[in-house]
C-alpha cells in the first residue's frame, strides 16, 4: 500500500472529525494550524514561511543533515513499540513546515529570541479543575506536605510555572533546551509563555529573557524540576555567562509531595495484609504503580489529552525543523504548554490535600487510603504524634472496621503510644496473633510499657526474653542492632531487679 497523501490524509482526518473524533484541546486562534478545520491557514502559513535562520555553528548545520532522518526513514516507521530495543515509530500525526505559527520575535538584553505567547481565561477548566484554584494556594498548605520551610511564604498568584523541552536527558553544552513555557497568572487570564530557539545561535537571548522573567516571579513550580529542568537551564545560563535566578527562590517541586501521597513512596504498599483471622485486608491498587505527570493529571485533574505526542518525539521535531523538513513541532508546543497547564491545576490540588475537599466542596479526586498513610508518614517525620495518631485512627475507619494489616496495626499501636495515649492492649492484641518476624520487636514494646508505665520489672524482663527467642528463630531478619539493644535491655533489667530488696 503506498503512503498517504496530504490531499488523503486531511480528507480522512476530515471524515473522522465529522463522525465525531474530539478537536484537539489546543485551539488558541493563532495555533490552530493542527485542526482539520483550520487546515488551509496552515497551509497558507506554510508556503509563506521562511527557512530556519541560519546563524547556527557549521559543525552543528553539517551534523544536522543526518539528524532527524532517523525518525522519518522507513527503519523507524517499522519498529513497534519495544521490538528489538528500538523506540516506538514516531505517531501518524499532521506535519507542518517552516517556522511554527503564532511565534513573535522580540528583542532582549542578549539579542533577538522567538516565543509564542498564549493568553486564555484563568476561569478555563483545564481537565475538571479551573486554571485560577491555583492562584488561592498559599504557603500554610503548601509547606506541611513538601518539607521545604522555603515554602512557607508560597503565593500561588505570584508563583511562575516551568516546563522545557530539550533534545536529552544528560546535562551540559550536548543538550538543548530549545522549549522553554512559563506560565503565569495576569489579571483575568493565565499567560503562557513559551520561548522558542528558532536557531542554537539565539541560546543565548533566550536563556537571559527566562531568567529575568524567572527572576521576577515570586516562586517556582515545577514537575521533577529540581532535579532536571532546573539544572539543564542552569547549565546552559552558566556557558553563556547569565546568572541563574534559582538560588533562593522558593522551588515547588510538584513531583515529590505528589508522590508520597500517591504513589509508593508514600508507603501504602508495605502494608501487606496479615494471615491472621480478619486480616485479609488487600491494600495493594489502593495507590498508583507510577508517579508520571501523565498519571497526576488524569487521575487527580481528571485531563484526558487527545492526540498527545510524547515528549519523546520532541528532540526529532526540532532536529527536523532545523534541517527544513516536515515536522511535529505544532504537537510539541501543545504537549508542553499541557504540561504547563497541569502544573497549575496540580498546585492546586496539592493544597487541598489535606482538607480533603475541591474548592466548590466535592470530594478531592485521588486514592484516600494511600494519601492518607502518606500524609501520616509526613506527620511523623516532623514529629506531629497527635495528627500522626489522628489520621491512622482515620486509615482504621477507612478499611470499614476490618483488622488492620500487621506492619500497619504496629505503627497504629506505636503512633499511639508517641502521642501519650494507653497503648498496652494494642500490642497485646499483635502479639497474642501469629508470630512472624516483627513479634520480636512488639515484645520489647510491650517491655518498655510494662517497665516504664506499669512498673512491672519480673514481666517486662519475660517480654525481652520471650523478643530474644523469637529473634532467634527468625534469625538475620531481627537484625545485629536490635539483638544487642535487646541483650542490654535484658541486662539492665536483671540489674534493677538484684538491686530490688
């Protein structure tokens, strides 16, 4: 069969559109070059268009004539996903030609850059949530859930919100990020921003235009920014001698909290369920198996993208831009300005994490069960025992009165001794249950409480022996450390005991 046509491919696209396929969510006026509709102003602005500036390095125009073929060769239209190690073939998407549409020059403190700026209301919903949630997050709901004290002054009116597009993941003069989007609030609207390099010999002006508009932000929002879009902008401002504007400003890193909330950093998955009687209780798909902005934003904003590319093909686009062939770049900008979208409405999810609620009062989108284990591990790294005990009573009742998992009723049992309340029969229930590997530390809690709270010397010395036996029989798994802070519990113990009269 031979290849499509454009002439057959818009009457296709045309077809599908009329029974129904859903228009692409990118349809900002002066970009919707991508929709069938708006086919021919596409067209137009492609035979008008000028060729990429010209002033890039000779070495990199003469690497540039190999690069970027590889995604369009008949090779790569073959591979399936996953086949042989090779990447996917790149998707059957709508080409443009030329410079994308809608982009403006402007001209900075280091020469002439390109970016194409995109305004919509910040009433627009962005998935199920309005863009402007974001802008009444603050500081006080931020900072309990990110472990930054940077983040207690956080305004989310006056935060900008980061996403790039570069040609790798390796950091250094090898890679280009020749995308960069930041989003702001202004006024009634949500301002897009996304600087373009029409050409590496605007590097330069570009990356100083971001600093400044960075700079004099309030904030930052990222998603894995503190540990890639960060670094790759400052390696970059570094070669060309502009200073970095992230030192000091507050860096919201959306990636991190959403993780512990969600996903299994947060923990929910080492709660096993028990073998005891009444504990078959299956905690496992209570959270997500991946922390991808693409997981956050469907399963807690609820944005199903249409005909998204994936940031994968972004580097072949603008190899094929620059070496003046057909290209996806049009797919590109409305993945990356998505990216930017989300970040917002994540932000604002984020605050409303711990009260559990949207702003219009319906329930928050996400898995509870996880998101509440996950804020009770935040509430004991900062050694808040009260709302720690607080939220596990709050797991207990989720699980809908059933017996909690073993690994989970121990930590219930010890958050509720930390915060000062009678915890003797929880540990008693743990223990009188099957033995496994864990009995051998309840039994020296339960030492420490008959020691300390009942002072009853004879039997909290019975509990460490009865610890040392267990340990015994489940050898390494107890541990070096706890066998000889058991030993000396022990010890001390048969010392206060011969001194007794």
């Amino acid at each position: 069969m031979g290849a499509e046509s454009f002439s057959e491919r818009l009457r296709r696209l045309r077809r599908e559109q009329a029974k129904g396929s859903p228009a692409l969510p990118y349809e900002v006026p002066e970009l919707s070059g991508l929709t069938p509709e708006n086919r021919n102003e596409c067209e137009a602005h492609n035979r008008e268009a000028k060729p990429p500036p010209s002033g890039m390095p000779v070495w990199l125009r003469h690497k540039l004539k190999g690069i970027g073929e590889v995604g369009t060769s008949e090779r790569a239209r073959q591979v399936s996903d996953g086949v042989n190690g090779l990447p996917p073939a790149r998707p059957d998407l709508p080409l443009c030609t030329g410079i994308p549409a809608g982009i403006e020059e402007f001209t900075g403190d280091r020469g002439v850059f390109a970016a194409r700026i995109v305004r919509r209301p910040k009433s627009d919903l962005h998935g199920d949530w309005p863009l402007e949630w974001a802008e009444d997050i603050r500081g006080e709901s931020i900072a309990p859930l990110v472990r930054d004290a940077d983040l207690g002054d956080f305004d989310g009116a006056r935060a900008v919100y980061l996403d790039i597009e570069t040609t790798g993941l390796g950091g250094g003069v090898g890679t280009w990020p020749f995308m960069v989007a930041l989003g702001r609030f202004d006024g009634d609207d949500f301002e897009l921003w996304q600087g373009f390099l029409r050409d590496p010999g605007e590097e330069a002006a570009l990356l100083a235009e971001v600093s400044r508009r960075i700079g004099n932000a309030a904030a930052l929002v990222s998603f894995f920014g503190k540990s890639f879009d960060r670094h790759r902008l400052e390696d970059k401002m570094r070669l060309h001698r502009i200073e970095p504007p992230f030192d000091g400003l507050p860096h919201l890193d959306l990636y991190h909290p959403l993780n512990r909330l969600y996903c299994r950093r947060g923990g929910w998955d080492q709660f096993s369920p028990g073998r005891g009687p009444g504990e078959a209780v299956p905690l496992n798909g209570q959270g997500y198996a991946n922390g991808k902005l693409s997981t956050m934003e469907r399963e807690l904003c609820g944005l199903k993208r249409a005909d998204d590319l994936s940031g994968a093909f972004a580097p072949e686009a603008w190899f094929d831009y620059l070496g003046s062939r057909p290209h996806l770049l049009e797919h590109v900008f409305r993945h990356n300005a998505d990216d930017v979208w989300s970040l917002a409405t994540l932000t604002a999810h984020l605050g409303r994490a711990a009260l559990g609620t949207r702003p219009d009062g319906a329930a928050l989108e996400g898995p509870l069960l996880a998101k509440l284990i996950g804020l009770a591990k935040l509430a004991r790294d900062r050694s808040d025992r009260n709302e720690e005990a607080r939220l596990l009573v709050e797991v207990e009742r989720q699980l809908g009165g059933a017996s909690l998992p073993r690994k989970l009723a121990l930590w219930f049992a010890d958050a509720h001794r930390l915060a000062g309340s009678d915890s003797f029969e929880l540990y008693e229930q743990l223990v009188s249950s099957d033995e496994d590997f864990l009995t051998a530390r309840i039994e020296v809690e339960l030492a420490k409480l008959l020691e300390h709270k009942r002072h009853d010397l004879n039997a909290a010395l019975e509990a460490c022996e009865r610890a040392r036996a267990v340990a015994v029989r489940h050898g390494p798994r107890a541990g070096t450390r706890f066998s000889k802070e058991l030993d000396a519990r022990a010890a001390r113990l048969s010392r206060k005991l011969r001194s007794v009269p």
